[in-house]
C-alpha cells in the first residue's frame, strides 16, 4: 500500500492523481489532474468524489471496486470523470489503498490516463463497421444487433409490437448495367434519404446490401404500422431525377411482426425475408405480409431440387396420354405423352415446378430421354400387340433441343425400342424454336433425316419470323391454349385462330388446337377447317393402361 510520502512524490511528478478520504472527500489532487478537468485546487478540495467520478457508477461496478481493494489492493479498469465544462473524459483508471495509521480508516488512491483520443479512434471504428458508406445508413450487422436488443425488449413488455419490413428496389440491375454503376450509387442514395425522411425518429432503418433496405416500427398497436410503411413506400417510387435521366423505381417489400410472427430476432427477419421472396414472385411491386404457409413453400423449395434428383433412379416419373382427335372422321390418330411425377415427400408435383427445375440442375438431359425412351417403347409394344398404330408426341424442352446431340439421342431410342420414326412427333415450343433461328434450323433439318414429325407447340404466344417458319421443316403447328380459351366470346381470338390455320395449310402444315373444353370450341374449329384437336373436352391425360382400354383398337 502507498503511504503519505510516496503519494506526494507522484503528485510532485505531475502524475494525475487524488486521494479520497475514508468520508469520500477529495483529499488531495495533483496539478495535472486539475489541469485535465480544467478546475482550481479550492475548487475540488474537501468535495465529494462523486462530482468529478463518473456519477453512474453502478452498484455492481462499487461492489467490484472494494471487493478487488480487498482481495489485491487494487483495482484497474475505465471510467469516466467529469471536467469543469461538463465533459466527460474517458480513462484508464487504478485505484489503490493507502497505508493508513489508523486500520480502521482506508483512503484511496485514484490514479488516471486520458484515453479519450483512443476512444475517439474506437467509436469511429464502430462507426464504420456499422454504417453504410454510401447511404451513412446502419449497416445489416448493426441493424440486427439492434434488432436483438429491441426484441429482447419486447420480451419484457407483453404490450409492446414490432414490425420488421425488408425492402427490395424491383429490377435495380437493369439501372447498374445500362447507365453505369455511379447512377446505380446516385439513385441508392435518393432512396435511402427518402425512407429517412419519411420514417419517424422511433423507426430503426438499415442498408442491408446492394438495393436492400430493413425497417424496424415500435408501437404499442399494431394497426398503426401499415399505415406508415405505406407512406415509405410512397416515397420510394416517385420518379428519381439524376443528370436529365428520370428514372422510376419501384419497390417489393416483406414484413413480419413480434410476437404474431415469431419469437426470436432470427426467425422474425427469416419470415420477412421469405414474405420478401413471395412479393418478388407475386409480380414485384408490392408488400406481403409473412404467412404460415410461406414457411411450409419455402421448405418445399428447398427440397425439391434433392427430391428431383433422386426421382429418376426410384423410378417416380410416370407417363399419361392425351388423345388427339381428327376431325375429318372424328377418329383419334395420335396422343400426347405428358411426364407426371409423383413424389412420395411431395405429392403431385406440376410440370411446370419441376421442368423448370430439371433445366436449372442439368438433369433435362435425362428426365427427357426417359420420356422418349418410355414412350416410343410404349408405343412399339401397342403395335406388337396388334393395335391399330398411333403418332406419339413427345415434348421437348428448349434445353433438350440446344444440346447438339439430341438427333443422336433420338436415333438411339428408336432403334433400341424399335420404333418406326413415323409413329414419333417431337413437340417444340416456338420460343425454343426461334431463340437461334440459323441452329435451329440445320437441328430440325437433322431431325427430318431421321424421318420423324416436328410440331411448334404454343404458336402464337411468342415472336415468330414467318420467314423462318417459311424455310423450317415442320409438319404441324399447334394453336396455343389462350386462343381457344374466349374462342366463342372474342371475335378478334376467332380472326386470328382462322388467320394461323389459313396461314398454316398454305405453308402445308398440319394445324392443331389444343385446349379444347367446350362444344362450341369444338363446333368453330371444325368450321374453320382445323385439321385436329385435343383438350379435356376430348380426353384428359390418363395412364397407358387407361388410354390403350379407351381408345387403342
């Protein structure tokens, strides 16, 4: 312990320095530590330590205090002390016990460092490892640091509701690609100043990443939040003006709210994010509420591509077939082979889920030699069993007909199944088709060698060249579903239909209209010389063993 002489050697050496009495008074101070907090030595004399240490010295940081001067004699750490202006000057602070004649009194020696300057430097650190550069927004770290302390908050008040909003600016590539990435920065900040501006003091807003902006409401009801995050997003898409470009943006927007929707801060910004993902799909440009059942459509996405991989080898792909009717003799002279699946996990799963799905994954390549596999084998065994022939169509995807070897692949399955190319049309959609006219052109001339038909499945829906349709060799087009639909309630649907069949016979082309469900349909059609139809008026997809009892003979 120090005693009285070593005391005033260090005040001598200008160390900054007090002694407070036993009674907490200031016993003595050392000329730097005075000059530190700007005070005369009368002036702190005899005080009360309590004006110049920092006065919320918690119970637990006094308890800390003594308990250390107890065990060791001393005690280091920080703390603040209060200068005459009112500042506070943050220090490296030891407190020692003085050597006192008396055992029953102890005077303490304070002894600090100014590290104001170093925790300058560390709040402008923090400062930016929690803000964003470009828009001086709290960053997404910062941002779900606070929204863990706000929950646990909310934790402790039952009456006390939080929404949490993540925004999304629609389609903020196309301005980064087209103008540059510095209209791309100019717009981000005019955004970010706008959702400022137009959020109260009490909303926490962050720039999560590139074009992502998080909210966070605190009420006490929870009706008053819409209302405010509609005024944000008002803000939002008012035309942004930068260097004579006027630029609209538009926004998608994902909420979730505490306690309805979640307990926890993670799976509270989990759920707007998945309530996010479901407004881009739904068309962009909107705000969704989280839902339960988001929960379970996400999981489903994200089984899905393994499910998908494995349901070749388990074998849970199955083919249905749809019949096509000819109406000069109303005789059905083909079917449509339409893959199903039918997952053990899933259920039912949609073509149009899992097609898309196949071609992401790279597995179009062998779902569609499958289906061709199975239905030109299907097909051959009808006839082995003496079954009047029928043309099989099998659709490929735009994926299946970019490979170069798909005439190879085709080759290979009819002469492994032993089917007749005749009996074998492949069904291309017209935007597959005319994606690469010049390649698609020498693929289908390929095909044609082998001697199968090629059908344009969709005409009308995509942007054909009729130059090119012109020099292509096909043999059938079939009049997209949308066209039949009001075939009978829109003249304008009706020209057009007569327009592609009178275009289509005199190109020599088979036409067929698909999506026939009603009588009428199928009485216009026939009236405009459409060579065949198929639709659920007729038949619906069935499996082999129903379609060879319904309509083999």
């Amino acid at each position: 312990m120090l005693t009285d002489d070593s005391v005033a050697r260090i005040i001598d050496q200008e160390w900054s320095l007090l002694v407070i009495g036993a009674d907490g008074r200031i016993q003595n101070i050392s000329a730097s530590l005075l000059a530190m907090l700007g005070y005369e030595r009368n002036e702190v004399i005899g005080r009360q330590y309590a004006f110049v240490i920092y006065q919320k010295m918690t119970s637990a940081l006094l308890l800390e205090i003594r308990q250390n001067l107890i065990d060791n004699g001393k005690w280091t750490g920080e703390m603040k002390i209060k200068a005459k202006s009112g500042d506070w000057i943050w220090t490296d602070c030891t407190i020692c016990l003085m050597d006192d004649a008396d055992p029953g009194v102890s005077r303490w020696l304070v002894w600090v460092v100014d590290i104001s300057r170093k925790k300058e430097l560390e709040q402008q650190v923090f400062m930016a490892g929690c803000y964003d550069e470009l828009t001086s927004l709290p960053n997404r770290s910062y941002f779900q640091y606070r929204l863990s302390i706000e929950v646990n908050k909310a934790k402790h008040n039952p009456e006390r509701k939080l929404l949490l909003v993540l925004i999304d600016l629609d389609h903020f590539k196309v301005i980064n690609d087209s103008l540059g990435h510095h209209y791309g920065d100019e717009v981000m900040k005019t955004v970010a100043q706008r959702i400022r501006s137009s959020s109260d003091e009490s909303v926490l807003v962050a720039r999560m990443s590139g074009n992502q902006f998080a909210l966070l409401f605190k009420s006490m009801i929870k009706q008053e939040f819409m209302p405010k995050v509609r005024i944000v997003l008002d803000g939002i898409v008012e035309p942004v003006r930068i260097h004579h470009h006027e630029l609209s943006v538009t926004a998608s927007a994902g909420a979730a709210y505490y306690p309805d929707d979640s307990h926890d801060s993670g799976s509270l910004f989990k759920n707007a994010e998945l309530a996010l993902f479901q407004a881009k799909e739904h068309g962009r440009n909107r705000i969704l509420s989280y839902d339960k059942e988001m929960n379970a459509a996400a999981m489903r996405r994200l089984l899905l591509p393994s499910y998908l991989r494995r349901a070749l080898e388990r074998k849970e792909f199955v083919l249905y077939y749809q019949p096509k009717l000819r109406l000069s003799d109303s005789a059905v002279y083909g079917m449509e082979a339409l893959i199903r699946w039918d997952s053990p996990n899933l259920g039912r799963v949609s073509p149009q889920e899992f097609i898309p799905l196949a071609e992401e994954l790279g597995l179009i390549g062998k779902i569609g030699e499958w289906v061709l596999q199975t239905a030109c084998g299907q097909n051959k065994r009808w006839q082995t069993e003496g079954y009047e022939p029928l043309c099989v169509s099998v659709n490929v995807s735009g994926k299946q007909f970019q490979q170069k070897d798909l005439d190879r692949t085709i080759s290979a399955v009819l002469h492994e199944t032993g089917l007749d190319p005749q009996w074998l049309e492949l069904e291309l959609t017209e935007s597959s088709v005319m994606l690469y006219p010049r390649e698609s052109a020498e693929a289908l001339n390929k095909l044609k060698e082998i001697g199968v038909s090629v059908s344009v499945d969709d005409f009308g829906t995509g942007f054909s060249s009729l130059n090119y349709l012109s020099i292509f060799p096909l043999n059938t087009l079939k009049i997209d579903k949308s066209f039949i639909n009001d075939l009978s309630g829109n003249e304008k649907n009706a020209t057009l239909v007569q327009a592609i069949i009178d275009l289509g016979h005199k190109l020599g082309l088979n036409i067929v209209a698909e999506g026939v469900e009603t009588p009428e349909q199928l009485e216009m059609l026939l009236s405009f010389g459409c060579d065949a139809v198929q639709g659920y008026y007729l038949g619906h997809p069935i499996a082999g063993d129903e379609f060879k009892k319904k309509y083999l003979r």
